[in-house]
C-alpha cells in the first residue's frame, strides 16, 4: 500500500474499503445484485448522490463480492446470493483492505510531494496508465475492477480517455465512477454507464453510523448538531467533526446572535484560527458552513421557523435577524458570500480578511 496521503481517508476515521456493512442504501445494493444475476449485467456504473453518503463504501462492497465470485458462477453451494455480504476472512477481502488485490485498481487525485497538496485533478496520465492493469489477466478467470473516485475531479483529457475505454471495455472489467455531481459529466460518459444513486440517510441512520464513531468525544447536543449539519451524510458529517467544523457552527451562532454588533473576540478568533497554515480544512467548512446556514434561514424564513429543524436557540437568533432585515436582505447576504468565496479562490485572498469580509462588509452591517 502506498505510503502517499489518501485523499478518500479521514484522519482518526475507517477507510471506506474496510465498511462492513452499507446503512441505508439497501435499494442500491438490491440493484446491482439483480443485475448481476440477472444476466445482462452492466460493464460501468455512475454512483451518484450526496458527497459522504456512502458511494465509495458501496463500490468496496460490490467490489468484494465481484471479486469473491467463482469464475462463471452466478451463485454458490447454497444458491444465489441475497446480499453484497461476503466474510470478512475470505482472501479476496483481506487483499482488498490492504490494497494488494491485482483485480482492483483505483483512480483518484494523487498527492504532490512537491507542493504539498493532492492535485486538483485526476490526469490523463493516471487514466493511461489503466492499460497495464487491463494487460494483466485475472488468474483466476475472474472480474477485474476500476474504481474511479471522483469522476468529478478528472480534466477534460482524463474524461475522454475514460470514454474511450467505456466505448470498448476490456472483457470482464467492472467501472465504477463514483460522482457528487454527475450533471458535469460529459453527456457521453454517462450514456456509457447504468445509473446507481444513492440517496440521503435519515437522522437516525445518520446518528447509528457516527454515534459508535464519537461516542466518547461527543455529548448528546454535539451528535444532534452534528446529525442538523450532515444533511443525510455520514461522511459529510464525519469530515465536518475532524475538520472542527462543530464549534465553527457554535461560532457562527454565537456571531449572529449578536449581530450588527459582532463580539471582536469571537469574531476574530473564529478568524484567525481558519487563518492558520494547517487548518485549511476549517477554512473550507466555514465557506461551507456560512451560505449553508444562511440558505436554511432564508429557508426557513420564508416557510415558517415551525417548518424545519432547527437547534435551540437558532429559532430566537433568526428572528431577531429577521427583525433587523427582511427576506431579500439576507438572500443579497447570501449571493454576496457566494460571490466572496468563488473571488477568494480565485485571487488566492487572505483567508482571515475572507472570514471577516462575511461579516463585516458594510452592505451586510448597513
């Protein structure tokens, strides 16, 4: 197993490769495992939904149990399969955990040595170096496997030589293209694959995954906090946690909760702690976590605070927001952090003066 950072791992969290079992994407998993015995099995398939919802944990699973099979068998001694389900001792398993088994091979945004960053796209590189693993035959006559995660992240180059290969597939080779926003796909490479989506988990699936994960760092508001922010996404809700992203939404509420006149200390400490070399990952959950909660109290404003789940004491913050402002206010609040967030990446800004510019711009304090 490479020693290179995995842009697919949260630090203190499993990879998605050692998940047992998938909650909540059952009718997914039912899908594919009909298709597969069904006879006109599809050679690739574009994994859709939510970012964190489990698509990676999925192609593991499915890939497992691919790579389990007996060549030309559809079923074992007891018969057909019911469930992706395969046990944890069997060899193609523990090859896959360790990231040994010659049937899989992953595509992902690998990390740069030199600038100490993953790069910002899967390459056409990466893509041609495929036809080494689709040289090899599989020794036991079996599947072989690409994993490709995210096929957001390929250039246009990599997106066409993945399209080339999809238009003539090796023989028995299984794609999977895991995608959080296949609407940017090329129109091509989606005609080429099977359409598997997997949908949002509801609060209490949400709470069964990440509960047994932070049971001993998380008290019962810190979980229904968390559960609020995740939007049906164990993941999301995990890389939220690591990222610190959890106090970051108390600071948030504690900031509006004082608004026009911010407390300085709160603010420019929630500031200068995104502002720190290595704590990009809180920077990037506070440009996510800002017009994310303004979307929801524009939102709720305009249905009704009685109409969705809030937190306690969110319901007074938003009221007293809506008694300074109306409405389109805080919509113009939100275009105008958007706007913020899409400058600031571009022009590479201070992130402190970012933070601040959300709160302390006059059009947002007028």
């Amino acid at each position: 197993m490479s020693d290179e950072p995995a842009i697919d791992k949260l630090d203190d969290f499993a990879h998605p490769r050692d998940c047992q079992t998938l909650v909540g994407q059952r009718a997914a998993e039912e899908t594919f495992l009909g298709s597969y015995l069904g006879g006109r099995f599809h050679h690739a398939w574009l994994v859709t939904g939510p970012k964190g919802v489990g698509k990676a944990s999925f192609a593991y699973r499915a890939t497992k149990f691919l790579l389990s099979q007996e060549a030309g068998s559809a079923g074992g001694l007891f018969g057909p399969p019911e469930t992706l389900d395969v046990e944890t001792h069997h060899p193609a398993v523990s090859l896959i955990n360790s990231g040994a088994h010659p049937g899989l091979t992953v595509l992902r945004r690998h990390y740069d040595p030199k600038g100490k960053k993953f790069f910002k796209n899967i390459r056409v590189d990466d893509v041609r170096r495929l036809s080494g693993f689709f040289g090899m035959t599989a020794s036991d006559g079996g599947w072989r496997v690409v994993i490709i995660d995210t096929v957001d992240d390929m250039n246009i180059n990599a997106a066409n030589a993945i399209l080339k290969i999809l238009e003539e597939p090796p023989a028995k080779t299984v794609f999977f293209l895991l995608s959080n926003s296949p609407a940017g796909l090329l129109p091509t490479v989606q005609s080429r694959c099977r359409r598997l989506t997997l949908n949002p988990l509801s609060n209490e699936q949400v709470q069964s995954v990440i509960g047994p994960l932070l049971a001993d760092q998380i008290d019962a508001r810190g979980l229904a906090s968390l559960t609020l922010l995740a939007e049906g996404s164990p993941g999301k809700a995990a890389a939220l946690y690591a990222a610190g992203g959890l106090d970051a939404y108390y600071g948030l509420l504690d900031i509006f909760k004082t608004y026009p006149d911010y407390d300085p200390d709160t603010l420019h400490g929630l500031a200068d702690r995104a502002a720190k070399k290595d704590n990009e990952a809180l920077y990037r959950v506070l440009c996510e976590l800002i017009p994310w909660w303004l979307s929801r109290f524009v939102r709720a404003a305009s249905i009704g605070l009685d109409k969705i789940s809030l937190m306690e004491g969110e319901a007074d913050i938003m009221q007293d927001l809506l008694r300074h402002h109306p409405v389109p206010f805080w919509v113009d609040m939100w275009e105008h952090t958007n706007h913020l967030i899409e400058r600031a990446d571009t022009v590479n800004l201070d992130k402190k003066q970012v933070i601040l510019n959300f709160f302390l711009s006059p059009t947002i304090r007028k």
